[in-house]
C-alpha cells in the first residue's frame, strides 16, 4: 500500500541563476510572497498627492497584498536589470532608462521566457505572471525585502555593487522555488543627503518623492501646464531626470546596461526635427512615445525656457497646440 505522494522538491537558486544569465539577468533573489505589506508607505505617498496618477490609490489594497495578481503563487522571483548608466552629450536632457527600448515589454518579455524555460526544464505547468512596473504592485518594497537593495533618501533601490540605474522585475509564480535572499537590504545612505541638496525642485523630503515637485513626474505623468516657479528649475530636462541618480556614490559601481536594446541617444537636432506625423515612429517601441506629441512639445519648451533658449521655441509655439500655448502663457512668453 502506497504512502501519500512526496512533496515536489524546490526549483533549485542554481537553476533559476542559469535560466537568468541566458536572459541576460544576473541578479536575482527569490522570496515567499508577503502576505500582506506595510500600507505607511504607500498611504503617505497618497497623502502627499500624486496629482495625475490617481491610479496609484484605485488598487491600493491590490499593492499591498503581492500575490493578488496570482493567489496560487508559491514564490517571487526578483530581479534587476542595469540600463545604461552613462550620461548623453546632449543639452535637452532624457533620462537614462529611455534611452533604448521600452523597459516594460523588454524585461517582461524576459522573465515570461524564464517561466516557460522552467516548466520545461521540470515538465511541469507552472502558471506564472511577469511584472516590470506593468501593474499594481510595490515593486520597490519588494525587491528591498527580497535584498535586492535598501531604498535610498531618494526613494530609489540602491545596491552597494550597483547602484540605481536598474528596472525592477518579478516573476510570481506556482513553482516552488529555493528561497534566496540577494543580501543588500541594509541602508547604507548613512548622513549623505546628495540626492536631496541636488534636486532643483527641492522634490525629496524625508526619503519621499513629492510628486508634483518632481522633475520626472511633471515630464512623464503630469497632463497639464508645468507652474513657472517649477519650470524655470528644470535644467533642460525634457523626459524624466537622473540628478538624484547622478549624484549618488553608490552609482561610481553602475555596471553597463544588461541588453544592447536599453541604449540609444537622442541628439538636440533630431528632437526639434520630429514632427506630429513622425512621433509615433521616431519613439516606436521606446517609453518615451507614451507621453504623446503634445505633451512631448510643451516638454521641449520647457526645457528650452529653463536653459534661456527661448529663440529657439518659435516653431514649437508657432504650430498652436493648445497645451503648448498654455504653457506659454504660463511661462509669460507672448
């Protein structure tokens, strides 16, 4: 008479780091899904206001809780992956993670090929769900409980050997892999406050992002007219900003980017020379096409004015976009 059947052994970490390096993802950590995490975070970030991201706060309970996106899900597969931390010699600033190839699709793309390569490898029909900041979930929260990294005084992940130029990704998963921590959830920001004395916009506030203040938010999330106060600050960025990330020593260890597709560069001429029937194409499969050309043009003025580039605003105020002439009436240009 047969005994009860043996439970499935863990999905050996050697594995998992193997399956990785043939995705190019080298760090890696694997933890059991939270049951349930810490809400002060998110509520404070709530409470400061998120402006035109109200859908931070129409899943709050769905952030807070890790294995909502798959309740039948045994273990997080962590990962970061580096982009390419060097700066372009351009005057209109981008940040780094758009220079190449849209993240989202890129790294889940990646981590779904882990999943299938795992139920092969085990003959098995695991379910899995990849996420790269492609839905509700604190991705921040859990890489730093899966020691992927501390949260730094400028809210990012920093590692000790890698800083902060990396997209976060996570594998949710029905195979029960080998819990594996990857060792760096300890602060190590210490008494520096770079990050915070750097920020033109005085953004940072006590290891938070007020994101109306925010340089990166105001380019990306923000629909409306950037305040003047704000926009004279921005030092030529027109999509995102690195200034917190540039100045952090953390980021002298930076590796290079762990794809060939997550570099690119954008020079000044070709910005001002994409038209309203070339944008699509010219942004194609980058994050950047998200924002949509009258925003990507108010960007561009904004960024001109804050560099006293003015004389060059003209065609960009001439085509009579209606967020654009908005924002430069705010700006008082006439």
């Amino acid at each position: 008479m047969s005994g009860p059947a043996a439970a499935a052994p863990d999905v050996p970490f050697d594995v998992l780091v193997e399956l990785g390096k043939n995705q190019g993802l080298s760090c890696l950590a694997v933890m059991t899904p939270p049951s349930r995490l810490a809400a002060d975070g998110l509520d404070r970030m709530l409470a400061d206001g998120v402006g035109d991201m109200a859908y931070m706060n129409e899943h709050r309970e769905l952030r807070l809780t890790p294995n909502g996106l798959l309740p039948s899900a045994r273990s997080i597969l962590a990962v970061a992956l580096p982009y390419h931390p060097q700066r372009e010699d351009a005057t209109l600033r981008r940040a780094r993670y758009a220079a190449g190839s849209d993240y989202h699709q890129l790294l889940r793309k990646k981590l779904a090929r882990v999943g299938d390569a795992l139920n092969q490898r085990f003959a098995a029909g695991w379910t899995h769900r990849a996420v790269a900041d492609s839905a509700p979930v604190n991705e921040r929260t859990l890489a730093r409980l899966a020691g992927l990294g501390w949260i730094g005084r400028n809210a990012l992940l920093i590692a000790p050997d890698a800083g902060s130029y990396r997209f976060l990704g996570f594998l949710l998963s029905e195979a029960p892999m080998e819990i594996r921590s990857a060792g760096h959830g300890a602060d190590r920001c210490g008494s520096c406050t770079a990050c915070e004395r750097r920020c033109p916009t005085a953004a940072l506030v006590d290891r938070r992002v007020i994101s109306e203040r925010c340089i990166s938010y105001l380019t990306i999330e923000h629909h409306g007219v950037i305040a003047r106060d704000l926009a004279q600050r921005f030092e030529g960025w027109w999509f995102g900003c690195d200034l917190c990330q540039e100045v952090c020593p953390w980021n002298r260890f930076a590796p290079p980017a762990g794809d060939p597709k997550l570099v690119g560069a954008d020079a000044d001429s070709r910005l001002f020379a994409i038209t309203a029937e070339s944008f699509d194409t010219a942004f194609a499969g980058r994050a950047v096409r998200r924002i949509g050309y009258e925003r990507y043009r108010r960007n561009l003025l904004v960024a001109l004015f804050s560099l006293g580039r003015l004389d060059e605003a003209g065609p960009i105020i001439a085509e009579g976009l209606p967020l654009v002439l908005a924002q430069a009436r705010e700006l008082g240009i006439p």
